[in-house]
C-alpha cells in the first residue's frame, strides 16, 4: 500500500486534459514516477523493502537488487486510461542478473501521448523514453558466497542482520514534443536495512524478517529545458518502505513423512508451510 496514490492518479486524470491543450503542459519526465513492475502495481505499489522475491523492484529502491537470483528478462504494456484516452501506452522492458550478492539490471521504459497535432498541422507522437542502468549489493549474501568455495561459514552475523545499496543511472529523452527535444540523466540511489530476530525456521520454529528500504529517486535535479514544460525539472521521489515476513515451517517430522510418501522435490516445496508477508511504502514527492 501506499499513502500517496491519489498523485499518480491525479496526475494520469489531469493529463488527458492538459494533453489535449498541450501535450507538453505536465512537469518533465512524468513517466519516472510510474512503476514499471506490474507485481508491485498489484500490491498497491508498496515494494521498497520487499526482498524476498524472485521479482524484485529495483524501480523503488535499486539496494534490492542485491537479492536477485539469476537471470530474468520482465515485458509490460499498459494502456494508462483507456477509457479516457485509448492511445495512451506505458511500456517496459526489463533484464537483471544477479548471484551472490551483487545485481545488475537494464531498463527501457517508454511512455507514449499518443498522437497529436503539432503547431504545423503534422502528426507527431509526443514520448519519453527512459533507460536506466542499476546495480545493488547486499552485504551479508556477498560474505555468503565468498566463504561457500573455500568451505567456510560466513559470519554468523549474516543470519541476523544485512545491509545492502544500490545506485541507478537513467539516460532520460524526450521526443516530438512542442518546445523540442531534450535529454538529461537522473540517478537513483537506495538502502536496505535487514533484521532477522528469528533466522530460518528449524525444528519447527517459525522464523521472523524485518526489512527497511529507503530511496531517493532523481535526486541530482536533472532538467528538460527548452520542451515547452511549465516546469523542466525532472520530479524527485522519496519512497521510505517498511516490511516483514513471518514462515512457519512444517510440523516436525511432517517434512520427512512427506519426502517418504511424495518424493523429496514435492516436500521441499511445501516448507514452510505458510508465509506472510507484509509491507507499506510512504511516497514523498
């Protein structure tokens, strides 16, 4: 969840109107404050400290790329207000990478107006393309896996607690709009808190995570000037996100009777038997 939803969604209702009049009349790069990640969009956006997630938002805070695993290549397209205006289109593309510890991740994000007529009677389509380049580490899985070739153990303090960052470059152009076009470069940079008073679930105990997850989203004042935008700073975004995680385990003994009866791949995918997450972000734009 998130406190400030009406914003965006202001922002996406005003627009038709201001579109019409001026499809440049909005603040420059209005697409950077929408989510590219439609998980995150079905959980009411909230996602800067979600970790435990083969889909993590490096959008909302870059430090979370620290926990991905493996390769994974992401593709949306959104039609913003179909009932409003149809031609209206958000599309995404998204490939991360990410083992022991360290992530990386590239974007293409487009956001298109539509088709308008420009002062010269032309047809154009107004758009932002926006291309960020991110990478994060987490500290406590990067000791993880410097101590598994040598076959060692990381330092216990691993269990109970992390820290991870994360930095994010976006080359950000905007096209066929009515001042002309424009690019900048906006960065992103993201921090993760963990706490585990209750590491992973043994014998039957529960297990308990709590994350904290702040970001600052085009901070370095980039600007647009010279498109016609009443103003040509690209917008800053502040996302403080809280979130825990609660995993009961399966009864003792249930896990081996299972493995027994259904094989070892079906009893490990059903431990823990139940896991609850939780989350919120505070948005300050």
């Amino acid at each position: 969840m998130t406190i400030r939803p009406a914003l965006l969604l202001a922002f996406l209702v005003a627009a038709p109107t201001l579109a019409r009049m001026n499809p440049a009349a909005a603040q420059g790069a209005s697409s950077t404050r929408l989510n590219p990640s439609v998980r995150a969009a079905g959980m009411g956006g909230a996602s800067s400290a979600v970790a435990w997630s083969n889909d993590v938002n490096g959008w909302a805070n870059p430090a979370l790329l620290g926990y991905a695993s493996g390769f994974q290549y992401r593709w949306s397209n959104t039609r913003l207000l179909p009932g409003f205006v149809p031609d209206w289109w958000f599309q995404t593309d998204r490939a991360s990478y990410g083992w022991g510890g360290i992530g990386l991740a590239v974007e293409s994000h487009t956001l298109s107006y539509g088709e308008q007529t420009d002062s010269q009677g032309r047809l154009v389509e107004p758009t932002e393309h926006v291309r960020p380049l991110s990478g994060g580490i987490s500290l406590a899985r990067a000791l993880e896996a410097a101590a598994s070739p040598r076959g060692g153990a990381a330092p216990r303090f691993t269990q109970y607690a992390d820290v991870g960052v994360g930095l994010s470059r976006k080359r950000i152009r905007l096209r066929n709009w009515p001042g002309g076009d424009a690019e900048t470069d906006a960065n992103d940079f993201g921090v993760l808190v963990r706490v585990t008073p209750l590491p992973k679930p043994e014998a039957g105990r529960p297990s308990v995570d709590l994350t904290y997850g702040f970001a600052a989203l085009n901070y370095n004042d980039a600007s647009l000037p010279g498109t016609g935008l009443f103003s040509s700073y690209v917008p800053h975004q502040y996302r403080h996100g809280v979130a825990g995680r609660v995993d009961i385990p399966l009864p003792q003994g249930a896990a081996a009777s299972l493995e027994r009866r259904l094989g070892r791949w079906i009893a490990a995918g059903m431990d823990p038997l139940l896991s609850l997450i939780v989350a919120a972000d505070f948005a300050r734009y």
